[in-house]
C-alpha cells in the first residue's frame, strides 16, 4: 500500500485521475490543460496526467483511445479526449473540454476561472 495516497485519500477523499489526450495546437485541449492543472493544485485526491500527441498522429491515436473506451465514446472525434480512471483496466469516457469542465461544475471542484 502507498502510504502517501492512503493518507491523501484520508484527507482529501477517494483518489481520482484524469487523462488529457490532445495536440499542443488545439485551444480546447490547452484549457482541458489548464483545468486539469486547476483542478490538481485545489485538490490533493485528484490527479491530471497530461498526454500531448504529436498533430500527425492524433487521428490514430484518438481512434485507438474511443474503440478501447467504447460506448459513447466511439462518437467522439474532436481533440481533446479526456477519459477518468486511476486503474488503466478501469477508464471510462468523459468526453472533450466542455465536458470536462460541466463534469468539474457538477461534482463542486475548485477550479480558477480563466478568462478566454
């Protein structure tokens, strides 16, 4: 057992992960970015692992990432990709940016409001 996370979990509350997928370029996934990075520093039980894919590549990647996810995200084909789940057998789809950021709203995180 992590020692570190079994006391954050006591603290903060059950451990939550998100995964960012995206290219560099795209706006939306600079504020997915910037949420995940928000949501990070305001709570000690979540976690935001940012995974930047090179533009080229992010056709491919993005196909490969909804057929392993399935479900509704199988209909999702704008960057970026944001998915939940600390155990890698155990992700599920959250959607794009707008998604993640109701999703943020819904469970009452602390965030900082960027303006746009």
């Amino acid at each position: 057992m992590d020692i570190k996370k079994s006391i954050s979990s006591f603290i903060y509350g059950e451990e939550t992960c998100f995964q960012v997928y995206g290219f560099k370029s795209c706006p939306y996934y600079q504020k997915a970015v910037s949420l995940g990075e928000s949501l990070e520093k305001n709570h000690g039980n979540i976690t935001v692992d940012i995974v930047p894919i090179d533009r080229n590549e992010w056709s491919d990647v993005l196909e490969q990432r909804t057929q392993d996810l399935g479900g509704k995200a199988v209909y999702h084909r704008t960057c970026p990709l944001v998915q939940e789940g600390c155990d890698v057998n155990a992700r599920k789809f959250v959607g794009g940016y707008s998604d993640f950021l109701n999703e943020a709203r819904k469970r009452k995180y602390k965030y900082e409001r960027k303006k746009d």
